[in-house]
C-alpha cells in the first residue's frame, strides 16, 4: 500500500484524484484550506475504501501552509509516494482588472508551492528509487492568456525540466494539461460559462483516469482527451498574434461580466 498526497484535495479534480486513489487502495494526505471539508472527505473515504485519509489544513498561498506541508512530505518515517500539486484557482478579468495582489497569489500557489512541495517530496523519493509527482497545469499553459497561462507554462516547462533532470531515478513526474473541467473552478472565480460550448467541457474522473494512465505510461506532458490533443496540435500551428487575439477575446466573453 503506497501515500498519495493530493492539495487541493476537496473539489473537482482533487477530489477525483482522491477518490480514484482511495478505491485503488493507496492512503491518502488530503490537503486544502477547508478543515470541516477535508474531515467529511477522508471519513467517506475511509469507510468507503477502508484507507488511512489524514487530513491537512494548508493555505497554499502563505509560507505556513507551504511548509506544513513540506515538512509532511520530508516525514522518512511514513513516506509520500505520489504528490499531486492540483490546487490552484483562477483570476475573473483581464490583465489591470485583477488586483496585483491576486496575480502574485497566483504566482505564490501556482508556481511557489508547486516548487517547494515538488522539491520537498522528491528528494526522498529520489532516495527510495521511486516515486512519481502530478503537476496540475492546464492547456491555457500552450496559449497566451495572462498570468494564469503563464504561470500554466511555468509548471508544464518546470516538470519537464525535473523530469529530464530525474530520469533514471525510479522518480516520475508529468504535468497534466486538461481543458475545461466540471468543477467549482469557474464559480469560485466569479467567471461565466455560458459561451463555452458543450463538447469542451470534461469530466474530472475521466481526466484522472487519463492522467493515471499516462503517468503509468512514463508521459511527461499529459493532455488528458483527444479533443484537447487535437486543439493543441492546431495551436502549435497557428502563429501566435493570431492565438493572443482569440484568447483575449475569449477572456473578455467568460471572464468579466
Ligand atoms: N476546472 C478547469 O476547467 C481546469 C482546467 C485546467 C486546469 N485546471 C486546474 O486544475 C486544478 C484544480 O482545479 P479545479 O478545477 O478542480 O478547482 P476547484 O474545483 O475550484 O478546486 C480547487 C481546490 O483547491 C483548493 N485550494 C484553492 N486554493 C487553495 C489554497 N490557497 N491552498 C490550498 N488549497 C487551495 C480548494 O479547497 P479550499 O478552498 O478548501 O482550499 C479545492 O480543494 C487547478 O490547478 C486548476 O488551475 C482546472
């Protein structure tokens, strides 16, 4: 039986990550900012799957939450073996209608904690000679789209660097690069949906089972669908002044009402 740590554990496709682990066996570290949340879900899936859940209450986006939960994955005596860095959020707006102090949030859970927890979970697992880290970025890491894209492409550009510096190791690590995800995402942000058609949204257990699989596969950048697949292939071609165009306008329609 192996540990997976999974932050932002409680909503969408943490808790799809939670849930699937949980079933295939593995104990869990749950970790988001909502105690009462995180102690519902780990009682549920214990008593569903029969694994240990603990439970760990960080906010990302300080020092004391980044180190909470650095200090749990450089615990030797009871070993992380999959981390799963998925918490993350998104801004309403388009770059000057965010508060600079959002965008350096952002910056801080996106990218920070994503560093600091990566770097906290594989030394030991480099140790072990196996282990495997899931980044949680997003295809808006391939289009320019303001911080949230930027900060995206830090994480896809970041593990793939650590992968390459790894290999050989026993220790994995893929960025996974959904497209739209039914979850509390877009709600949380304020952001409407109405304008994004129906075929491109995805099913967050679905995403999971995909990106469970790719990283069985040894892939170091997962794009979790065929219809992303396609669209991805399609922007590699398409120059980027026409991509930045469509990608503000398609900000300015679900992002700021
Ligand atoms: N949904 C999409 O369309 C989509 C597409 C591509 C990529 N993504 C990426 O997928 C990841 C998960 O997003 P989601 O769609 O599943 O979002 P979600 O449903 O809103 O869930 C977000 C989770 O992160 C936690 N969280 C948020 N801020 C946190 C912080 N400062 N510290 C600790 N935990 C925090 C939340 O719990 P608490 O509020 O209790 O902390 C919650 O468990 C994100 O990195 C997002 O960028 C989403």
């Amino acid at each position: 039986m192996t540990t997976a740590l999974i932050t932002g554990a409680t909503a969408g496709i943490g808790a799809a990550f939670a849930r699937r682990l949980a079933a295939d066996g593995h104990n869990l570290v749950l970790v988001a900012r909502d105690t009462g949340r995180l102690r519902a879900q780990a009682t549920e899936l214990h008593d569903r799957h029969g694994i240990e859940a603990e439970v760990l209450t960080a906010d990302l986006s300080t020092d004391a939450g980044i180190e909470a939960v650095e200090k749990r994955l450089a615990d030797r005596v009871s070993p992380v073996d999959l981390l799963v860095n998925n918490a993350g959020f998104g801004n309403k707006g388009k770059y000057l209608d965010v508060p600079m102090a959002d965008e350096l949030t952002m910056l801080k859970v996106h990218c920070e904690a994503v560093l600091r927890l990566t770097s906290a979970a594989v030394s030991g697992m480099r140790e072990r000679g196996r282990g495997g880290v899931v980044n949680v970025a997003s295809v808006a890491a391939f289009l320019p789209r303001g911080t949230y894209g930027a900060s995206k492409a830090w994480v896809v550009q970041f593990t793939q660097g650590v992968a390459k510096d790894l290999a050989g190791t026993g220790v994995r690590l893929m960025a996974l690069c959904p497209g739209f995800v039914r979850t509390e995402f877009h709600e949380r942000a304020g952001m409407g949906t109405g304008n994004i058609p129906g075929w491109m949204w995805l099913d967050a257990d679905k995403v999971v089972t995909a990106a469970l699989a790719d990283l069985a596969r040894g892939t170091s950048v997962s794009v979790p669908d065929p219809r992303y697949k396609a669209l991805m292939g399609l922007v590699k071609l398409t120059p980027r002044a026409l991509l930045g165009g469509v990608t503000s306008r398609a900000g300015r329609t679900y992002g700021p009402k």
